[in-house]
C-alpha cells in the first residue's frame, strides 16, 4: 500500500512498474491518471489558467489510506497506489494517480474505480480554479456523488 499527497509531479511509468515488480501474483495492473483541463466543465466551458488544489496534511493522508483500506477489504488486491498532487497546476499537469494490482483484471478494474470515486468525495482537497474572470473554488458535481453512492452498501 501506498498513499502520497505531494506537491511534486511522478512518473507514471516508474511508479507502475514499481507496483507490481517482484509480485508475479500480479496478472492485471489498472491505473488512472487525472490531469488538469483548460477549461471548467460544469456548463459554462470558461477558460481556466490553472488550478490550486489544497488539502489538510496528515488528515488527507489518513482518509485516503481508510479509502484505500476499504478497497482491500473488498477484493483481492496485491497492492495499490494513490497519488495526490497540491499546489498550482497548470493545464495538462497530472493530479492524481489511482493504480490497483491484482491477479485478476475485473479487481483491478473495480477496486481502482472505487478508488477515484471515492477519493472525488471523501478526500479532504479544494480546488481553486485561475479563470479570466478571476479566481473561483471549484464546487462538487452531482456526477461524482452519484459515482461513489454506486458503491455504498
């Protein structure tokens, strides 16, 4: 297991093969990549600059260890990885990085899912959107509650 916040930038490839090196137990490896866009996408399509993403050391880190817990307890996974960037980030700037290995590719699947899901709506982040109007926080989207509640119960 492994959950970082940081505000440097990572190396998907490097950090993957790290994941699953040495476990030949490993026959699937699902990742997903989050990256800034240029634009705020709740309907108005405005520009954005960049983005300020902010967080509570040491409790974020905690959340997403309990997200990453859970997503243990319900499947069978070797290991995972969760990387959180903070700071200002700039379009096409990586954010996050969700990976999930598991001898079975639909675990991977499933348990990386979960994961971004809920870390969209458990984990401790604002973000602070750069636009030409000015600079605005950026407010849940109903989509991403929806997406986790499809893993309660």
């Amino acid at each position: 297991m492994a959950v970082r916040v940081q505000e440097a930038d990572f190396d998907m490839g490097a950090e993957l093969a790290a994941l699953s090196a040495g476990n030949r137990r490993v026959g699937a490896l699902a990742s997903f990549v989050g990256l800034v866009r240029d634009m705020h996408v709740d309907g108005d399509g405005q520009p954005v600059s960049a983005m300020t993403l902010e967080h509570y050391p040491g409790m974020t880190e905690r959340q997403l260890e309990a997200i990453e817990a859970e997503a243990r307890a319900r499947w069978p996974l070797e290991d995972c990885l969760v990387i959180h960037r903070y700071g200002r980030l700039e379009p096409g700037d990586r954010i996050v990085l969700v990976a999930c290995a598991s001898p079975h590719r639909d675990a991977a699947f499933e348990a990386c899912r979960f994961l971004m899901d809920w870390l969209k709506t458990k984990a401790p982040f604002w973000k602070l959107e750069e636009t030409p109007e000015g600079r605005r926080w950026v407010e849940a989207r109903d989509s991403d509650t929806a997406a986790a509640e499809r893993w309660q119960g």
